[in-house]
C-alpha cells in the first residue's frame, strides 16, 4: 500500500490548522515538503512523532522544506493534536479523506475502534491512515517513504533529515 519512491505525487489541498489554504503543488513551488500521516491525538505514537519532528523543525526548514500532517480528525481534536504534541506543524484536516485516498495510505478500521473515532472524526464510519511519512520533492516525485501497518514504527526526523 501507500505510495511508492520516485512516483509523482498528486496535487491534493485542503485547510491547515492554521486557516491557510493549502495546495501541494503550490507549496512545490517554494521547496520540498514532507507530509507525515498521523492516525489521532488519542494516539500516544502519533503525537510522540509530530513533537520528534517539531525538535528537528527548524533544521528541516532551513533546508527550505515545508513540514505539514495530515489526520481525518476535526479541528477540534487537531487543536488538541497540537497542544499535546506542543508542535507548530501545520495540520491538515483530511475530512473527506481524500487526501488519504490519494496516497493510498487509507483504510476503513475495524468495529474495535469505530465508536470513540465516529466523534473524532465527525464522520458515520472511522476511517484512519496508515502512519506514513511522504518527502516530496519540487519535481513533484516523491524521494523517501516510510510506510508501516504497525502504527509504532515511524520515520525518525534523522531518517527524514538525511533524505532532504
């Protein structure tokens, strides 16, 4: 699933956390961008990840690379994504989940989980992303990927700095 090195990644958009219009091709424009997947703020792994990132920040940026998350879940729980994370990366709310569709990293979960992430995601059904982490090159081609069903295995921001 997910996908793969050296394909071109679509051009997908949506709104950040921040309330700025977000197009991938756009921000192409200005430099490489890593997109890293995240499943929720409920997730200890998750949030873990995006305050890892948040330490190497700053060194991704001054390599001109724009860092953004994506999640299925509201604002409100991405508000609370951020404060838990205590991360300033931009978060996408995928609410239609078609940006999981585009990187082929989305799935419908199980019964074991439907009941507490229709709330969080303000959907009938819950639906979640593969943990993965996208870098994305300004020729559209995507450099690295990490892709793991095991939602504990992550891209450490040292593998995403080496790969910039």
């Amino acid at each position: 699933g997910g996908l793969m090195l050296n394909e071109v990644a679509p051009n997908v958009t949506g709104m950040d956390s921040d309330g700025n219009s977000f197009n991938l091709y756009n921000q192409l424009e200005e430099g490489s961008v890593v997109l890293v997947f995240y499943r929720g703020y409920w997730c200890p792994y998750c949030t873990k990840h995006l305050a890892e990132i948040e330490e190497e920040l700053q060194m991704i940026k001054e390599k001109g690379v724009s860092v953004y998350a994506v999640t299925p879940e509201s604002e409100e729980f991405i508000a609370q994504a951020i404060e838990k994370a205590e991360t300033t990366i931009p978060i996408i709310y995928d609410k239609d989940e078609s940006i999981m569709k585009a990187f082929k990293v989305f799935y419908k979960v199980t019964d074991d989980y439907v009941q507490g992430l229709e709330k969080n995601h303000g959907q009938d059904e819950a639906f979640l992303p593969v943990p993965a982490t996208y870098v994305i090159g300004r020729d559209k081609k995507i450099n690295f990927v990490h892709y793991d069903h095991d939602y504990r295995n992550r891209a450490s921001a040292k593998e995403i700095l080496s790969h910039l």
